[in-house]
C-alpha cells in the first residue's frame, strides 16, 4: 500500500510498531516489568491488551488483579531478551 494512500490511523499505528521495535523500548519495558508485580500492585490491578502487528486485537483488554505473578514476569522478561536478539541479529 502506498503511503499516499493510508489513513492518518495506519501511519500512526505503524509508529508505534516501528517505536516497539526499539532497543530502548526492550530496555524501559524489562525495568518496568517489576511495577506490575504483585507485590506492588496488590489490592489493584493492571489491564492486559495485545495486539497483532496491524493492530488486530488478539486479546481484548482484561483486568488483572493484584499484578502479574512472578513466573508471568519471568516469562515475559525471557520473550523480550529473545525478540531484542532477534531484532539486533537482523541488523
């Protein structure tokens, strides 16, 4: 598609595709991962949402309560080091 042709909606989300790829976006998102845990978020809660490159939903917002559990954490902390090495292996 060319870009002459996509809505200010495509062009916005391909920013932030392009912006998640990002080595510092792999960097604050792993210092982050603690302040959903449950141990700082009990009694709260944090919203789960992804998405498919293209912006499809694939999973709708749900609430998560009291934070993700440690093994969650782990689990997503090993997916962003494995992406953030596949990413700097293209390069």
């Amino acid at each position: 598609m060319s870009h002459v042709n996509k809505t200010k909606q495509q062009l916005q989300r391909e920013i932030v595709e392009l912006k998640a790829q990002m080595a510092s976006s792999y960097a604050l998102a792993g210092v982050n991962l603690a302040k959903v845990s449950d141990k700082n978020l009990m009694g709260s809660g944090v919203l789960l949402e992804l998405s498919f490159i293209g912006g499809k939903d694939a999973i709708s917002p749900v609430m998560i309560h009291n934070g993700l559990s440690p093994a969650t954490i782990d689990a997503i902390r090993l997916d962003l080091i494995a992406s953030h090495k596949l990413l700097s292996f293209k390069a």
